[in-house]
C-alpha cells in the first residue's frame, strides 16, 4: 500500500492516493478502514446495520468529533493540547452554572460555555507563546486545572436541569436528526474550508511545517498560535456545550480522556503528529472509526474497561503506521 | 555605477571584530562570488546588506539610495533577496504554497476570502518556467524533491518578488554533483534577466564558472578584488589564505 517511487510510472491506488489528498486532503487508507471496520460490525452485530444505530453514532461523533478538530487544528500547526477533555468539562460546569444557578438566559449561559473554554484556551496559548513554557507541559498543567476548577465551581456535584431552549441544543431532533450532529457537521464543514482554504488554514500548517520559512515570510508566529489554543479551547467549549446539553446538566467529571480519542482521531485521519499536514475531513473519517469502534464494542458488550485499552492501542497503532510509511516515502 | 554599493562596513560581535571595513560593489546583471574561509564573515556581511544585522559602521547604498535604516521587509521590498542555507522550505507544502507562503492570492467568495489555488498554481508555473527548472509536479510537497530542485523553488519564490539582486549562501553545499550544473544554470538565468547574484561557495570551480567577478574575504577586509576571466584556481587559492603561502594552497584545494 505504500506509495511507488517517483522514478516508476505509480500504479492506480497511488493516482487516486494523489487526487484524494489533491482535491479532498483525505489519505485513502483511513476510508478503507472505516469501511472495514463498518463491515466487521455488520457481521459481528445483528443490531449494528440500523439507520436508528448510525443515528447513535454519529451523536457520540459529535462531542468527540468537535474536540477532534480542535487537535487537528493544534497539531497541525506542531503543537499539542491536552487540556481538551477537561476543558470540555470546565465549560460545560461554567454554561450550568449560568444557565441554572445564575438563571441568566439561553444565549447568555451559551455564549459563557464556549466562552470558558476559549478563556482557557486563551491562557495556554499565552502561556506557551509568551512564557517559552512547551505546550505539552502548559497543556498538561491546564488538564489538571481546568478539571479542578470544574470541580471547584460545581462544589463536586452535578448541575442538573438546564433550561428548555439549551435541551434543545442537545436533545432536539429537526427531521429526525439530532441537534448535535447538525452542529457538528456545520463547524466540521466551515473549519475545513478554515483549514484547507483560507489564509488562516494555510498558514497554521507552514509554521506546523517549518516554523521559520513561516517567520521568514513574514507571519506572525506567536500570534498565529495564541489564536489556535484559543480556537482549540473554544471547541472544547462548544463540545462542553454539546455534551452539558444532551445530558441535561453540567457534570464536573465530563469528557475525562476525551482528549486520548480526540488526537487519536486526528492522527487516524492523517493528521501529521509532528505538524504540517491535517484535514478537518480526514479527522472526521477518523472520528467516524473511533465512534463504530466504540460503538460495535458497546454492541457487543464489551466492557468499557476494554474500549479504553482499544483506543489506546489505536492511537499508538496509527502513529506507527504513519511514521512507517514516511519511512519507507523518504527512502532513495 | 553600481546597483549594490558596500563602503567601510564594520562589524563586531561583543569582543569579537569580525568585518574591519569591508568594501564591496556590484553592477546591475553582475555574478560576484564572495569567498573565504570558514568563519571570513562572509554570511555576517551578506546579513548586514540584508538587515537582518546592523553594522557598526560603513554605508550600503542600493542604485546610490542608502538602505541602512530600511528594515529587512523594506529592503526585500526595494529588491534585495537572499536565499538561505536551509532554504526556508515547509517541506510537506506544494511548490505553489512554498512560492506564495504568507501572501496567498485570495478571491472573495461569499464574503469568505478563500484562497486562489489555480491563480497561485498557474503563477507559480511561470516562475518555473521562467526559470527553466524541471520539477517532477506542482502539486507534490517539495520534500519529496531532490536538493536542486528544491533550490529552484527557493530561487523561484524570490523571483516573484521581483528582486534587483539574489544572494545565495552556499545554495550547492548540500547537493548531488549533476545537481551543481542546474543551480549555475539558473544562476545565468538570473543574470540573463539582468538580475544581479552575490554566490557565496566552497566550491571554487562553481564560482571560476558562473561568476564575473570574485571577491576574497580575509581578516574583516575584502582581500582580493579579481576579474574572474583574468584569473586563476592559484591566485585565488593564495588570495584566500594569504600571501603565498603555496604549500597551504594545495592543501586548501585538496580539501575542494
Ligand atoms: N550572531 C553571532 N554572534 C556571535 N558571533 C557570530 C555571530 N554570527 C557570526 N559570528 C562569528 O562571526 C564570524 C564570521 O562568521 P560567518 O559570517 O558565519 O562566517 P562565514 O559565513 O564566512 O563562514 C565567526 O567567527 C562567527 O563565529
Ligand atoms: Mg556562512
């Protein structure tokens, strides 16, 4: 499967390979495996080949779904966040918070959730673009933060009963479709245009790529990654939104490891661990193998003790799989 | 009268005097190769003419307008361009985006500036065929390529700021043999177009080759002034080491 040497005429798969990442920045082998993957759980599961169960999926998709393209974004650009999963937790207390315990209206309590998380993403990107602090210790420093300061404002408890309108945002079904796909794949279509074809996109992989060609062609590099953490926690806040509204309250324990299966979905998708290469589309053909993954293992009742071990072993299995094959590409 | 005119540039790095007046000219359309050994200066002086440092003291003047207090944006912008060492390639990126990296054509589309892909890819072809240079595709990261073709993506992006003079520090250090050929070949393309080239090489065949004149850096001074077509491999050797040293010639060209 890997691709023919550039001195051989490249045979089919390597010319579709080429148009896919030219026109779609999809790799093909993450296509082929979620349609593997979708295949062993139709014959595995007699409940899995439902239109009510791809339903399920993609509303488990979709809190992940987002935090995934918030890591795509981050590392892409060589950076890395591991604050999402608390941070989804932090904005989802913080949106409670106003919506129940402040009764400030829908809107409001809204704009306070992702907010959060755009706040917290503010102080790593500060942290780590002003303070020379390397993202994984800064980022690992607000994991444990963030998740305290859920567990300080939420006195440890969960906050239940968010008013009608934010239900809504996570319960509603217009034509049978649940609201938080429908926000899913509205920010997954605008952040691949982001991505793939603005400015903003195209520079967030230079400086992944070669941080000082991007200096040298005059980008501001500091400034360009204060504004990707605070991308990257807005997300999470929007995924704290998605998750605090479909289960009706804002639980200070939500979306712990969250952030293991959001950069494992990235990574899936082609996204390059080192910067320089990511896809919003490929991330979400990788959030896609994630949730069938975690789905077929529900269906087959396998415990979730087991799941988290699969999305471990997942991550690790991707990331030797890709720097195999940048291996083999760089060899004469 | 020169296009590129350097008078009396000093230079020291804390205790360290590295240039100590250091004279240098060059005409529009002229290839001088700046040599000298390790450690000459020759990359400090080129990051002076370039802004990147300030010299202490001496005057740069570019078609006789001085550029000192211009900095290195204002300077790319009056024409001077200079191709670095590691040549400032984000190597997972195509040629058009390595081209156009940090000013990407746009067009408006639904009040979303979406960036011009076909303009930049069609843009970035006529740099590459100006230049002669043959690249596998446009479409393909540039890592993918060999030294020398990415050296012409490099030359090529400063092409398209439409530079006065190019200065190169050591653009064949780092590529095959076969690769040489095709990077002087684009250095007399340069030329043809009346673009001006400082080439800063080891390689002192590639320099007797390609260049008109060649300027020898020794002790913080320029050495040796020497018309390339009246000179030699020897008076250039000796001129690098000093004085007529010819023992330590042989063993400085031994080494290439
Ligand atoms: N930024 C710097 N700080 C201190 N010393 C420097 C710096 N840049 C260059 N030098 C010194 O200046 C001298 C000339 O270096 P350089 O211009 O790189 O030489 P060349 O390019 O001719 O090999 C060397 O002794 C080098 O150590
Ligand atoms: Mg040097």
């Amino acid at each position: 499967m890997t691709p023919t040497h550039a001195s051989s005429t490249p045979g089919l798969w390597s010319r579709l390979q080429e148009k896919s990442i030219e026109q779609l920045h999809i790799r093909l082998e993450s296509i082929v495996v979620l349609l593997g993957l979708i295949t062993l759980m139709a014959i595995l599961s007699p409940y899995f080949f439902s239109v009510s169960n791809f339903m399920n999926i993609l509303l488990a998709t979709s809190t992940i779904g987002v935090l995934a393209i918030a890591a795509t974004f981050v590392l892409s650009s060589g950076g890395l966040d591991l604050s999402l999963g608390s941070v989804l937790g932090l904005s989802g207390v913080v949106g409670a918070t106003f919506a129940v315990n402040l009764g400030m209206p829908t809107p409001v309590a809204v704009l306070a959730t992702i907010g959060a998380g755009a706040l917290a993403g503010l102080v790593n990107g500060f942290v780590i673009t002003r303070g020379f602090v390397p993202a994984f210790i800064v980022t690992l420093g607000m994991l444990g933060i963030a998740r305290g300061l859920a567990l300080v404002i939420s006195d440890g408890r969960v906050i239940y009963g968010l008013p009608e309108w934010m239900v809504f945002l996570g319960q509603g079904r217009p034509f049978g479709v649940p609201m938080p796909v429908i926000i899913f794949i509205v920010v997954a279509i605008i952040m691949h245009i982001v991505l793939a074809y603005t400015r903003y996109g195209r520079h967030t992989l230079s400086i992944g790529d070669n941080e000082n060609a991007a200096r040298t062609a005059g980008i501001n590099v500091e400034f360009h990654r204060l504004t990707l953490y605070t991308l990257s926690g807005g997300l999470a806040g929007l995924a704290g939104l998605l998750f605090a509204t479909r289960i009706n309250s804002g639980d200070p324990t939500a979306g712990i490891t969250y952030e293991l299966t959001a950069i494992t979905a990235a990574i899936i998708g082609g996204t390059n661990l080192f910067g320089g290469r990511g896809s919003i589309l490929g991330t979400m053909i990788g959030a896609l193998i994630m949730g069938v993954l975690q789905n077929g293992l529900n269906l087959l009742a396998v415990q979730s003790y087991y799941q988290q071990m699969a999305i471990g072993g997942v991550l690790v299995l991707a990331v030797f799989i890709d720097q195999y094959q940048q291996r083999q590409e760089t060899k004469v | 009268m020169s296009l590129l005119s350097l008078t009396g540039i000093k230079k020291s790095f804390g205790a360290v005097s590295v240039l100590h007046g250091v004279d240098l000219n060059v005409d529009a359309g002229e290839v001088v190769g700046l040599i000298g050994d390790n450690g000459a200066g020759k990359s400090t002086l080129m990051k002076i003419v370039t802004g990147i440092y300030q010299a202490d003291e001496g005057s740069i003047t570019l078609n006789d307008e001085s550029v000192l207090d211009l900095t290195p944006g204002a300077r790319r912008a009056r024409g001077i361009e200079m191709i670095y060492q590691d040549l400032a390639l984000a190597k997972q990126q195509d040629v058009a985006s390595n081209i156009f990296l940090g000013r990407e054509p746009v067009r408006n589309i639904l009040g979303v500036k979406i960036v011009d892909r076909g303009r930049m890819k069609q843009e970035a072809q006529v740099m590459i065929d100006r230049l002669g240079a043959k690249l596998p595709s446009i479409t393909r990261p540039v890592g993918s390529f060999s030294g020398g073709q990415q050296q012409s993506v490099a030359i090529a992006r400063a092409l398209t700021f439409d530079p006065k003079i190019v200065i190169m520090d050591e653009p064949t250090a780092a590529l095959a043999v076969r690769e040489v050929q095709s990077v002087l070949d684009l250095i007399r393309q340069l030329k043809s177009q009346g673009i001006s080239v400082i080439l800063i090489s080891h390689r002192l065949n590639d320099v007797l080759s390609v260049t008109d004149r060649i300027v020898v850096l020794r002790q913080g001074t320029a050495a040796a002034n020497l018309k390339t077509s009246d000179t030699s491999m020897s008076e250039i050797v000796s001129a690098i080491v000093g004085g007529g040293d010819v023992a330590e010639a042989a063993a400085h060209e031994a080494r290439g």
